[in-house]
C-alpha cells in the first residue's frame, strides 16, 4: 500500500533520517511492538514515511516516537555532527498529527503536540497555526481526550498570549453545544485557581458565568457556580454588591442562592485582590485639591491670608492617591469584545482625558491593574490606527501617574508590541 502514497514533502534536512534507516540505525525509541503484524513494514520505513502512512497503527507509533524524541531531547545531543533537532525536525508535521482521520492516532497527535509544548524551547508560531484546530475539537471530545486539549491549550496559555486564547473560550460559555460550554467553564475554572489568572478578562468572565445558572442543565448549572465562587475568592467586591452587578439576569431565587454561595466562602488572603465592580462610593478615596488662585480651599476663617496660602501649598506637595478605576469610562471592560472602531476610539479617549485633567500631585493607589492593562494592550494591538494610538497615549499617561510596577512578564509584552509600532511609516505614531 505504501508503494502508492505520493512522497511526503520534507526539508532538505531529513536526507540525515532517510541515511540513518538505509544504514540500519532505525529510531526505536517509542515504538509499539504491539501490532506484530505491522513491525515488519515499520522495519523498512523511515519515521517520516511512517508519518505519512496509509495505515493508522503505523502512523499512531510514529507519533508517539516523535512525542518520545521531543520529550528525551537534551542539548547536549546537538554536539554530535550530523545530530537533527527534533523540535524543527517534526514542527511541520504537527498539524497533520492532531488532524488524523483516526481518533485513537489523532489522540496520539494530540499528545505529541502536547510533548512539543513542554519541552521545545521555542513554540515559534505555534500558537496562531494550531489556535483554530483545537476549539475546532472541543465540542467533539470527551475523556482523556478532553484532558489533553484542555492541557495543550493551558500550555498556549502559559506561554503565548493569553488574550489570543481566553477570547473563543469565554465566549463559547454561551455555545448551544452543552459540552463544548462545560468545556470552557472548566477550562476557565482552572485558570482562575492558576497564578496567571490576572491575564484575563476576569469582569467580563464574571458577567456571562451568572447568566448560565438559569441553564437547564444542572452540570451546566453547577460548573458556572464554580466559576464564579472562584472569581469571587479573588476579588475584594462584597456579596451583595456582586450580585447586584448581574441581578438583571436572574430570578430572585437565583440571586439569594448566588449570595449565600459566596458567603459561605472565604477569601484568599494571601493574594492581592482586584476590585471587579468599582462602586461610585468608593471613589471617596479620590482626592482633588484646586489651585491656590481657585479661592475653594479654607483653612479657617481666623487665619490670614500668608498661613491659608502657605497651608494650600502644603496639601498640594503631599502627593494624593484615587483608585484608577473611578477613572474609567463606561463599557471600559467591553472594549474588546466590540467592532465599531469609532466607540473604541471615544471610550479611550475619554479615559486619557480623565488622565490629562488630574493634578500632578495625584498618584494611583498601590493595587493591582493587570484588568485594565490587558484592556488597554488589547486596543494597542487593534488593527486601526485611531485606536491603537489611543492607546498609546494612555500608556504615556498612565507612566506619569503610577507608583505601582507592572509585572514583568506584562511589561515585556507590551514592550513588545509597541516596538513593533516603529514598522509603522507614518510618523505620529513613530513619534
């Protein structure tokens, strides 16, 4: 059967694997001997060719001989002169390994692909070559199958933008296909109790979890419970004040059962917590003091005119902390869900200009932004440039304000992409 199968196409680099099988020096590591009645077609392919096989025992071990490849690999092995990197080696083949037509050798695939992600040093482009494929399976798998999409894509998670991969998930809380939501709460659950869970957009999570606990499905039910009891342990929002944010999408039975869920909780001390929902009484923390010409600040009506001034000063120089968050426009957390580029534009501007109109003297309390962050970053990467540049002059504004620092693997990032701005031929946005 094989005599038939037209030639795999193959980087000039794989003449060395093709040398090795013809010289006897076959891989071995991997390979299952269980299917005796394949071994002796396997003895006179290359790994390549058993890849590309017709036949999908064969292909299933020769999957699972790159997964063993990519998981023994050591850096040592390159010093050898005619050694092959298996991370390049096998990278173009990965596609067609989680796309088999066989679900037990595509299962297979999955692993190895999974293998690559641990263990290569770099995922390249990974991430936006496969992205598609594996949402595409996430209504489909079940089992062990389900677990190993849901750890490939936590692993795309970790290591590549994490926006690029929460975006489908959370969104897919609203899919007609039970599974394929159960899938994503899950899947979301666990970023939630990870350390990286401040890379997501924990507002908007929050917001279409409470909508599937009026679901028929009672697993449905119970797995969006569990989301937002998450969300709740970690953020500083009291009970009442959470449910009031979603109560327009629930019944009043549903809400008292919400409420005492998250009263029975306890939350995470040990971590610091975002506020989800800022409450206009909390912008009591926001103190504005006018200008000693401004004739609005009284000291006391028995002082003279040289003490009240010298006392307008001396408030003035204590620098002064508000909460960022009183800053923010409406649908400031919708951003980057939406299309219309021109309310993207307006929303971001109007938050530059709250920006723009505070003293000097005023700094952002010491707490943690990283929700507002990502919804800045995410207009820094839209594709238009009334936007983008909006966003970079939030960045500008927000540096003269903040005493807090940004983590680091957030600010390499956005380091990241404004560099690749300088692309850019226009010269605003250079500049």
């Amino acid at each position: 059967q094989s005599e038939d199968l037209e030639e795999p196409i193959i980087p000039k680099d794989y003449n060395n694997l093709y040398t090795k099988v013809q010289d006897g020096e076959k891989p071995t590591v991997g390979v299952r001997h269980d299917d005796n009645a394949y071994a002796d077609i396997e003895e006179q392919l290359t790994l390549v060719e058993r890849i590309g096989h017709s036949i999908w025992q064969i292909r299933r071990n020769a999957y699972q001989t790159v997964g063993h490849l990519f998981s023994n690999f050591k850096e040592s092995d390159m010093r050898e002169e005619d050694a092959i990197n298996p991370f390049e080696a096998y990278f173009p083949f990965l596609k067609n390994m989680i796309s088999d037509s066989n679900i037990i050798a595509q299962h297979e695939g999955l692993c190895t692909l999974k293998a690559f992600l641990t263990h290569s040093p770099d995922i390249k482009n990974l991430v936006q070559y496969l992205i598609q494929d594996m949402y595409d399976k996430i209504p489909f798998g079940k089992g062990h199958f389900n677990e190993t999409t849901a750890d490939i894509l936590k692993e795309f998670f970790r290591r590549e933008n994490p926006k690029l991969v929460m975006g489908d998930i959370v969104r897919t809380f609203e899919s007609k296909n039970v599974k394929a939501a159960m899938f994503s709460l899950d899947f979301t659950s666990d970023i939630l109790q990870s350390d990286v869970f401040r890379e997501i957009n924990v507002r908007v999570v929050f917001k279409l979890a409470a909508k599937l606990i009026t679901h028929i499905n009672r697993n449905l039910r119970g797995k969006a419970m569990k989301v937002l009891t998450e969300v709740y342990k970690r953020v500083e929002d009291s009970p009442e004040h959470l449910c009031q944010q979603v109560e327009k999408d629930l019944r009043s039975i549903q809400k008292k059962e919400l409420l005492a869920a998250f009263k029975v909780i306890t939350k995470l001390e040990d971590e610091p917590q975002i506020c989800l929902f800022p409450s206009h009484g909390h912008q009591g923390s926001q103190v504005h003091h006018h200008s000693s010409n401004g004739g609005n600040v009284r000291v006391g009506e028995g002082r003279d005119l040289e003490e009240e001034e010298e006392a307008t000063q001396s408030q003035q120089s204590e620098a002064q902390y508000i909460d960022l968050h009183t800053l923010l426009p409406d649908k400031f957390f919708d951003l980057p869900y939406t299309q219309e580029v021109n309310e993207k534009r307006k929303c971001m501007d109007a938050l530059n200009e709250a920006l723009e109109n505070q003293p000097s003297h005023v700094c952002f309390e010491d707490k943690d932004y990283m929700n507002i962050w990502n919804v800045i970053t995410h207009m820094l990467e839209d594709v238009n440039i009334l936007v983008y540049m909006e966003a970079i002059r939030s960045f500008s504004l927000l540096a003269e304000h903040l005493t807090a620092a940004m983590n680091t693997q957030k600010a390499k990032y956005i380091q990241g992409v404004l560099l690749d701005k300088f692309k850019e031929k226009k010269k605003q946005v250079i500049d």
